[in-house]
C-alpha cells in the first residue's frame, strides 16, 4: 500500500520515493523560492478558465535593469577619460596667462633750419628723398613668413597681416588722419590695451604713455590737410619671443603732402612735405592671432617740420609752406636716415624706462632685441 505522501501510481521501483532517497530530505528556504523564476499560482488565482499555472518573477528584470545602469556608468568613464586624454593630447600648449604691458611712446618733434618750402605735391616728391617711395600700401611689404618652432607659417602670417592693417588704417586711413575716427585703429588692438588708449583719446597728455600720436598719425583738420597720395617706404620683421608669443617690429617713413586747411586742391601750389619715421614694436600670442588683434609695446615717432613748443600729444602740429620754427634744439637727426643734420631735435616724451638715444645716431624700436629677424631693410636714398 502506498505511504502518505507517495506518488498517486505509488512508490516509484528504484525507491526514490522514500525517506532514505538524496531528496527526501531537501528543504527549500524563504530565499531559495524568492529567487525563483517562476512561481505557482494559488488555487484561487487558478480558479479561471484559462489562467496559466505559473508567472514570472521580477527578480531577472532587476538584475537586468543593474546591468544596464553599471553598462551607462562604464560608457561615462570611458567617454570622461577619453576627453581628458584627447585634452591632454593637444598639439597646442595652453596659453600661460600674462599681464599686458601699457604701450610705451616716445614723441619726437623735428624743426626745419629754415623756411618751409611750398610748391606743387608732385614737385615737391620729386626732389625729395621720397621720390621713388612707393605710394599707399604698396609700400608696406612684409616678408615671406616662414614657421617658427612653435608657429606655423599660417600663424606667422596672419601676424605680419595684422601689423600691415595696423600700419594702414593709423598712418594712411584718411579718416583717422583728420581726427574723424579711430575706429579703424581701435578694432585691431588687444582689449587689455583698451583703457589705456580711450584715456589718451580723452585727455591727451605728453607722460609716454597717453599720447594719441603714439597710436596713430593725426593731424588737426583745421590746421592741414593731407594728400591722399602718401609715400611709404620701411621693413617688417619678426620673431619668436616665447612659446606662445611672436614679435613683429615695424619700421616705415610716411612722406605726407600738405596744403593748409581750406586752401583748396594741393594741385594749385602751397603743398608742403611733412615726414614721419615710426618705429613699433607689436606682440601677438596665440589668442590675438585668432582674433586678428595685436598688442602695440612700443612705439617711436620723429615728426616734422615742427616747432619744438608744440604740443604734439592730440595732434601733430605741421610748419606749412613758408613757415619758421619757433625755437631750435640741438642737432637732430634726419628721419630718413641719410646722416644729415638737416633738422633740429626737440624735446622727447618718453618714459623713463626708454632707453637713451644719442641724436647723432638713426633709431631702434625700443625693447630686448629680436633675434632672428628676418628682412633685408630697402636701400635709402
């Protein structure tokens, strides 16, 4: 007769029905049964016609669900360390943050020996050292650009462009010339050096460093009026100073002819030459390069004729055709460097870190040199 607890048909033949078998005596715990993936239904939930036996549990889609979020966590690391490798990885250095010095300037005013001659422009150029001075922006010719050890030819040249627009829109722009604007001027420089500049444009001072002229050529519209056609003549060069810096030193005569304002066209006689020899010095880091922008460090300007008690910090103050300077200086020296002591030196407005310049001597841009710098300067006259 079949046990309490046997098999409907009975004790099965090999005995595994019995309490001595491997499973009689296997007890499943409360958690065993949690685990499971499928568990019986109750006889009251399988009461309905068509109920299933068994359901699922949800303890696979937990353990699901925990997979996609360690999945997520792993994507995120992955993508946060490839970021920090790929910055890492860089084929530029990051720029190392440095103060923007204030431009220094130095002011020189040159009085004539003697009367100023007056004539036509074109007779006038023609016997000048001027004369075969190319016109405009012709006659600013930068180098071939060459990369650097840590510039690329590309990087070269955009600073030699800059310092091109630069040197057109403050010595040859007809509107900043006349005082109309500095807009021109003012888009190309750092926005550090903004201060400094707007200062100079609102109270002009002879202290080296808040002069408008040591910015840009202007002259007093109701004084003068320059001829379009200006003679130019000078060199660019430039160097690597730094790992993120390049330097680009400019040196240009500007040849301008004159007519007193309201005189009418030059063309009827009364023009005369005035002559300014600018000698800057710009530096551009990796920032302004992008941004077609530059910082001007230094900048060194004869001018003349003048008289030496003008004040020349708003505007240059032109001796036109006919007119003596009131007072004389020192022997002075020719801004085209030809070695004449054709003019007379006046006062300087430089600050006192400016190196000394003796008058017998043509300038240097002010500054550490810049080795090696590349430009073959044009034969003078």
């Amino acid at each position: 007769m079949a046990r309490r607890g046997d098999p409907p048909d009975g004790p099965a033949e090999n005995g595994t029905g019995g309490q001595d078998d491997e499973y009689g005596s296997l007890v499943f715990d409360e958690s065993f049964v949690r685990a499971a993936r499928l568990q019986e239904f109750s006889a009251q939930e399988r009461m309905g016609e068509h109920a299933r036996a068994v359901r699922s549990l949800p303890g696979r889609a937990v353990r699901t669900g925990s997979r996609l979020a360690v999945a997520l966590m792993v994507l995120i690391a992955l993508a946060f360390g490839t970021a920090v490798f790929m910055g890492l990885r860089h084929p530029y250095e990051t720029p190392v943050a440095r103060r923007t010095e204030p431009l220094r300037m130095t002011l020189v005013p040159l009085a004539p020996r003697g009367a100023v001659p007056g004539g036509t422009p074109d007779a006038l150029f023609a016997k000048s050292p001027a004369a075969d001075h190319a016109t405009g922006r012709e006659g600013i010719n930068p180098p071939h650009a060459r990369r650097t050890e840590d510039f690329s030819e590309s990087q070269v040249g955009a600073a030699l462009a800059t310092t091109t627009d630069y040197l057109v829109a403050s010595s040859l722009d007809p509107d900043v010339l006349g005082g109309s604007t500095v807009r021109p001027v003012e888009a190309l420089l750092d926005p550090d050096q903004m201060e400094q500049f707007e200062r100079g444009l609102a109270a002009p001072y002879d202290d080296g460093q808040h002069a408008v002229t040591g910015w840009l050529v202007r002259f007093d519209p109701a004084q003068a009026v320059p001829d379009p056609q200006i003679r130019v003549r000078g060199t660019l060069r430039y160097a690597q100073t730094g790992s993120d810096t390049l330097e680009v030193v400019s040196d240009h005569t500007f040849t301008y002819a004159l007519r007193p304002a309201g005189s009418g066209p030059p063309a009827e006689g009364g023009a005369s030459l005035f002559t300014v020899r600018r000698e800057m010095s710009f530096r551009f880091d990796r920032e302004d390069l992008r941004l077609h922008r530059l910082e001007v460090r230094s900048s060194y300007l004869q001018a003349g004729p003048q008289s030496c008690p003008a004040d020349t910090s708003g505007a240059l103050r032109p001796l036109l055709a006919g007119e003596r300077a009131a007072s004389r200086g020192p022997a002075g020296t020719d801004p085209y460097a030809t070695g004449r002591p054709v003019a007379a030196l006046c006062g300087t407005l430089a600050v006192s870190s400016a190196p000394a310049r003796t008058p017998a001597s043509p300038p240097h841009p002010q500054g550490p040199p810049s080795p090696p710098l590349r430009a073959t300067p044009p034969s003078r006259p």
